[in-house]
C-alpha cells in the first residue's frame, strides 16, 4: 500500500479540490496517512488568495520537503499557488527545487501522473465525480463553479482561478447523492460568485434550478448559502430562502457601505441597493446574516468609516469578518499609490470588530434558554470527551460550536450526522453549551 499525506490550506474552494484528488489517487491503491514520517509521498493544497496566504503556503511546502530526507520520495504542490504564478512558474521552481511537480487549479487529474507516471487518466471524465471524503463527516461543501467573472479591485481570485466556468447541475446531483450515500446531512454551496452560477451556460435561473435538482435528493437536511453576491440576488431567491431545506442564513460578503469606495472596488453595486436587500433578508424568520468588510482599502476616509460603523449597528449582522486590507500584486487596488499606512488599517479593523464584537455578544447571551435543533459533528478537537455541533445559523469552520451537555437526559451520546435537541445553557463569545434534551 502506498502512503499519502495530505495538507490542505485555505478556503473550502481548495478543500473541494483536495478530496478531488485524494479520491482520484484512492483508485490508484493510495491511502491516507496523518504521519508525513510514513508517507511515500506528500501533496500540498495551497492557497495564495493574500500575501500572508502566499506565505503560509510556502512555509508548509519548506516543512513538507524536510520530510524527503526520509521514506517521503515525491513532494507535489497543487491548486492556488502554482496557479498565480503560472507566469513566473520557471522562478517558482527554481524558489523551490524541493517540489517535484506543480499542478494549477485546472489540473488536479494530472495529480495521477505526477504519483503514478505510467498512468493515463481519461481527459473527458468527470474528475469532481471522484471525489472522496476522508472521513465521515455531517457536511460537505458543493463547489458549483470555479473561476469568476468579476474583477472586484481588490481581489486577486481571477488571476488566479480565471474566469467562471459552472459545473453543469447532472454533475452536481450526482455528487450530492454521493455525499448523502457517505452520511452527510448538510451540503454547503460555494462559489466565487454563488448568484452568478450558470450565467455561463445561458441559464436565466442557475441558482434556483440548481436547488431545484439538489433538495429532494434523500438524506439531505440542510442546504447553506456561502459567497452569494449582492449584484443579482433575485427576488425568487429571496423567496426560497427559508423555505423546504434551504436555511435561512445568507452569507453575502459587501466589503463596504461607502459609494464611492464600492465604485472603486468595482462591485457594481448601488449602496442604496445593497442596503435595500439586506433589509429584505432580514424579513425573513429566523434570518441569519453572515458578511465580510474590508477596513483601510486606499481612499477610505474617517468619514467612511463612520458610515460603515454606523451602517453594522443598525443592521447588527449575525456573523461578521473584517479584514485589513490586503495590497495584492496584480490587482488595481494593489497598485495605488494613495496606499493608507499599515497601523491606519489594523487600527480601523479593531475599531470596526469592537464594534461587533459588542453585537455579537448581546446576541449570544440572548440565546440562552432557547431550544434549537443541533447538527452533530462528532468530538470537539478542543474538549476530547465532549461531542460539539451547530444549529443552523452556525456554519461549518466560520462560525461557532455547540458543545453538547448530557447532564439532563440518559440518551446514548450522539453519533456525527445525528441530530439532537437542546436548550442552550450557556453562551461564551463565539461558542454556546447546550443540554441534550429527551425529546
């Protein structure tokens, strides 16, 4: 048998991608091992969305390579970093001559030869449909589309996965009835772009065809809702929020609330428009609202800030992440000169999360005594004898946990994939407790 250790960093996107190729290798008689000291060979899934991603990726390839010293005989770097430097791949190797092969964000078959140099795979197959989990686990991200078609100033995504390119919804299903046959009750859809799915097929309704074709599929629970866009959120998909097993919890990153900063960004967006879905959002039951910001993009005045801090107390979103801006190389924004000074930035994101955090507590402490529907995960990786979960309006990896309490009923602990009901006893900043219930 030969032995494979994986590391994946950075979004769910390259996760996707990563059990792509562990399940392309799995029909090659490759196996998975936690210990890189008795791999035969070592793959890493990188990220280099931001400077500090790029850096990341590149401090685990060096820990990685200490590793071919040993049993360790190839070293395979795939996904976002070969990807953005396509241009400059004869420097990337030379920087790395450690790697013995680089695959892009296109080539996750070519991860065959690369293992298995004899091997030929099949060009015209569908590659996403041999994907394979490493573990049993109650959700699963459904990547609908790769590539983007909007160039936000900022952002340095279509340089490196390229323009949007959507899975065609036969393909989708199919994976999606793989995931439930594995025991997963929760699908996460996730995109670049969500709201932009199959605008490259001609198709008027992507979105909505696609939830359509996915929600009857036995097994299945929830449907989560992550990086939808505000450009075209449609009323219809306004209306089937909420509804069958579509949650209600939208994550819809804004960046900013000031006009003239979301023209810089290029985001297409009127600020009065924006303001007005999310104020729709908010109307429907038990609304969960999830969104990202930008603090110190190159413009931003006081002012600006003001009106961003004024705009996060009256809507009070639900989950909220704020990042210091990132000059990336490449990118419009990046490039600037009117750059506003590091400590400027960082001071604006803590100034900005205070203001959060304080929503984010007053809404926690409300929690407590409610009776919610909780998704088991399995054990908590921080309390090893305690079993931990969500409810709906806690995403996977992003948002917090609940940790599960036995104290008030005599069942059996929970099983991943289980779903149990508890009333909430205790609320810390990000995380709840809940007591398991009979019922």
């Amino acid at each position: 048998m030969k032995n494979l250790h994986l590391v994946s960093l950075g979004c769910p996107k390259t996760r996707v991608d990563s059990e792509v190729m562990l399940g392309l290798l799995r029909k090659e008689g490759w196996q998975l091992t936690p210990d890189p000291e008795q791999a035969d060979a070592i793959l890493v899934s990188t990220c280099a969305f931001l400077q500090s991603s790029i850096e990341e990726s590149i401090d685990e390839i060096l820990e990685c390579a200490d590793y071919k010293s040993g049993r360790c005989k190839r070293l395979i770097v795939a996904g976002c970093l070969p990807s953005r430097f396509r241009d400059q791949m004869a420097e990337l190797k030379a920087s790395l001559p450690e790697v013995d092969t680089f695959l892009m964000t296109n080539e996750l078959q070519g991860i065959i030869r690369a293992l298995e140099p004899a091997k030929r795979p099949d060009p015209d197959s569908d590659y996403f449909l041999a994907r394979e989990l490493a573990g049993k686990q109650s959700f699963a991200y459904l990547k609908i589309s790769e590539g983007c078609n909007r160039r936000c100033s900022f952002c340095a995504i279509p340089l490196i996965r390229g323009k949007q390119i959507s899975r065609p919804i036969d393909s989708l299903v199919r994976e999606t009835r793989y995931l439930a046959e594995q025991g997963v009750k929760e699908i996460v859809l996730v995109a670049q772009e969500l709201t932009g799915y199959g605008s490259d097929l001609g198709m008027q309704n992507g979105l909505i065809d696609l939830l359509d074709a996915i929600e009857p599929i036995d097994g299945i629970e929830w449907i989560r809702l992550m990086y939808t866009y505000p450009w075209n959120f449609t009323d219809a998909l306004i209306e089937r929020i909420g509804q069958g097993k579509i949650l209600p919890y939208v994550d819809i990153p804004l960046q900013h609330v000031s006009q003239h900063i979301l023209d810089d960004m290029r985001r297409h967006v009127e600020q009065k428009e924006q303001d007005r879905l999310i104020r729709r959002l908010r109307e429907i039951p038990g609304m969960v609202l999830r969104t990202s910001l930008i603090a110190g993009y190159p413009g931003e005045t006081e002012a600006d800030v003001d009106e961003l801090e004024q705009w996060m107390k009256e809507i009070r979103f639900d989950r909220l992440g704020i990042f210091e801006f990132s000059p990336e190389d490449g990118t419009p924004a990046g490039e600037r000169e009117d750059q506003i000074p590091e400590e400027i930035r960082t001071e604006r994101r803590d100034r900005l999360m205070a203001v959060q955090q304080q929503i984010h507590a007053e809404k926690m402490e409300a929690m407590i005594g409610q009776e919610l529907t909780v998704l088991v995960d399995g054990i908590s990786q921080e309390h090893e004898l305690v079993l931990e979960g969500r409810y709906y309006g806690q995403a996977p990896e992003v948002d917090g946990k609940i940790f599960l309490s036995y104290e008030r009923t005599d069942r059996e602990p929970a099983e991943t994939g289980d779903m149990v009901q508890v009333e909430v006893v205790e609320a810390s900043e990000y995380d709840l407790v809940g007591a398991v219930l009979e019922k």
